[in-house]
C-alpha cells in the first residue's frame, strides 16, 4: 500500500469512531498504532488524550542547541449526528468529524513517517502534536501547560497547523496570510430580570421581554457605530429565551451571543462596551440586568515571516498553483491560537470540498451533511513535513 492507501485507511476508521472533548481513548488508541515502530519519543497527556512525539533529527549541528520546530493536528469530533451516506460514516449517534479533524490527524501521521525517512538530514527536532479538545474545551492551552512546548527540550523556533475546508475554497489549494487569520471567540450571556404578571395587564407588571429584545438589535447597531470596519466586530444573538405561555409575563428573559473580534483593542473594548448597553437599556426600564462576558480562544495571529515562509514551501513543494493569499481572515476560531501567541509560526486553510460539489452551496464545516475528500490527504502530509524540514534547515 503506498502512503495514502494507509493515510485513507486512518482517516476513514478514525471517521467510524468520533470520540469528543478531552478524553478521546478510541483515537489515542489509533494514532500510537499508527506511530508504533517509527524512532519517536512518545508521551501522552495526563489530564487529556493527547499524543506528543519528539523526532529528533540526525543532521549537522550541536546536540544540545538543536532547533525544533513544531506541528500540530487536532483530533475530536462534534456532538452531530452524522447525515452523510459514506461507507464510513459515524457509528455512533450523535457524534461526528464534521470539522475535519480526522483529515488533520491522518495528515500529521504521514507527516511523522515521511520525517522518519528523513530523520538523518533533519537539522533539529520535531514536535508532533496531537490535540484533543480543541472544540472548545481548550486543548491546546492544556497541551502547553503539560509542556508540549518544551518536549524536544528548546522552545520551537516555529509551529505549523492546518485546517480543511468542506466548501468555499478549491479542492487541494492552500491559502494563508499573515497578521489575524482567525477571530476570538467570547460569548456573552444577558439576563434582564423584571416582575411577572397577567399579559393582559403589562402596566402592573415589569416586562422583561421588550427590553431584552432592546437590547438584541442595540448591540447590533452599538457594533456597527462603534468600530472601525476595517477592524470588524460580529456579534450574533444565538438563544433567547422568555416565558411558558402568551399571557403571562415572566419574570427574566435571557439570550446568549457569540462575540468575534480581529484583535485584543477591539476585544477589549467590546467586552466593557456590551455590558455597558445592556445594563442601560435596562436601567432605562426599570429593570436589572446580569451580564456575563465569557472568554473564549484568542485571535489566531499568523507571524508575517513565518506565514511568507508557509506560502513560499506551498509554491515550492506542492506547485505555484497550489497557493492562495488569503483575501481577508475569517471569523471562525482556533485554540492553536494559543501556541501562536508563544511561538512565531502560521496556520493554513486547505480546501477539501469532494469533487462533484458545486463550492457555493457544498455543506459547511460543522454541517450534518459536511464530507471531505481524502485525495489531500498525501499532499498535507507532504506540506507539513517540507515545512519542518526546510524550516530547520533555515534554523
């Protein structure tokens, strides 16, 4: 078989078996096999089901002052119930890689064999990280605090990550930039707290329905007159929730948000401003309002340096038609925002859309519906290791 027949099979029995959060045992199970016999340093996490493991690299230079560089995949799934007709689909109800993660951790594998053959000309070391829990549950920030960023001994030089795309992007092109390529991530939770009563008399009642809505279409209007477009801010009202029946005025109306934002000023800045309308409008009304501003992953922030780097070995390693600026970031989040904002390094998007789908309408990540195409799967292995191989050598 060559290396994308096993690479396909990986990523396929992964596929079978989506396990989410932090503790993946069926996945760690699967990725130490498939790393089994290769000359690794392996160790696993103890709060998490991650996989860390060090190549150490047999080229010229000093033994104690080796560059590393390092690689990441993440490996759960959703809490989706998968829609797809694949032979491979999910067994489990309720539980599916709809995001692509499968992709990622098959592609880190072949990276780790392809590296392997390598290893005598490696100029340094190299971290192969293997995450659970990046769907919110901050596994990135855990992996470096069980000091990923410090298993080859020297802090990496550089970290490389990649996402697929389900739709919007061209099968196989790999798109990067530097500066923001991804937002922060924060919620925001109101509760607007009032008096309730009969609906049919509101005036011997203090309504907390109205105000909360007040203050729904207030934050969008406090965003678009408050920030520079050029510097954007999304605020997206997800859940509202109010009341049992239609004449009887609760006492508290709640709704949640999502909040996104392209750099730590604007995020500031939103986080004081949000809960400062809120309060008002209801004040205004009479009424109390409990605001809780939960913070979430930071921006994804690509070195400029590292990201050129990134775009250069693409043209170079994959073909001058295999790369892409990317126009504008994009407002989804990543907790590999997390090593970024400790290591110079670049995280890429690759479109994985099958062939067949039309880009505009193909279900998105995420989507019960979501399929990748495996055919990327050699070419993301190869990228990942070109870049820690050439990014020592540079070392």
């Amino acid at each position: 078989m060559t290396l994308q027949d096993d690479l396909v099979e990986l990523r396929r029995a992964l596929h079978r078996e989506p396990e989410i959060g932090l503790d993946l045992p069926r996945t760690q199970e699967k990725v130490l096999a498939a790393l089994d016999g290769l000359p690794l340093e392996i160790t696993t996490g103890e709060r998490l089901s991650s996989v860390t493991a060090v190549l150490r690299g047999g080229g010229p230079g000093p033994a104690d002052h080796r560059p590393a560089v390092l690689l990441r995949a993440d490996m759960d799934a959703l809490p989706v119930h998968e829609k797809t007709d694949v032979p491979y689909r999910s067994r489990f109800d309720g539980r599916m890689h709809a995001c692509g993660h499968d992709l990622h951790t098959a592609m880190l594998v072949g990276a780790a064999r392809l590296l392997s053959e390598r290893r005598a000309d490696l100029a340094g070391d190299v971290v192969l990280m293997f995450q659970p829990g990046e769907e919110g549950e901050e596994g990135a920030r855990l992996m470096i605090e069980e000091g990923v960023l410090d298993a080859a001994g020297a802090r990496p030089v550089a970290a490389y990550g990649m996402h697929v795309f389900s739709t919007t992007i061209p099968r196989g092109l790999f798109l990067t930039k530097g500066g923001p390529v991804l937002a922060a991530a924060d919620t925001l939770t109101v509760t607007v707290r009032g008096r309730g009563g009969h609906g049919s008399s509101p005036h011997r009642a203090l309504d907390p329905i109205p105000a909360a809505c007040e203050i729904v279409t207030a934050l969008q209007t406090h965003v678009t007159r408050g920030y520079d477009v050029f510097d954007p801010v999304v605020v997206t009202v997800g859940s509202f929730h109010a009341g049992t029946t239609d004449n009887v005025i609760p006492d508290e109306a709640t709704f949640e948000a999502t909040v996104r934002t392209f750099s730590a000023g604007s995020r500031d800045r939103v986080r004081e401003g949000l809960v400062r309308l809120a309060r008002g409008i209801g004040e205004a009304h009479g009424l109390t309002v409990d605001c809780a501003f939960g913070i979430g992953y930071p921006v994804t922030v690509n070195d400029d340096a590292e990201a050129e780097f990134a775009a250069h070995t693409v043209r170079e390693a994959l073909g001058q038609d295999r790369y892409f600026p990317l126009p504008t970031p994009a407002t989804g989040s990543e907790d590999f925002s997390y090593v970024l904002e400790q290591v110079p390094g670049a995280f890429l998007v690759v479109g994985a859309c099958p062939p067949g789908r039309d880009l505009a309408t193909a279900p998105a990540n995420h989507s019960a519906e979501a399929e990748f195409d495996d055919a990327i799967l050699s070419d993301g292995a190869t990228l990942l290791t070109e870049l820690a191989v050439r990014r020592l050598a540079r070392a």
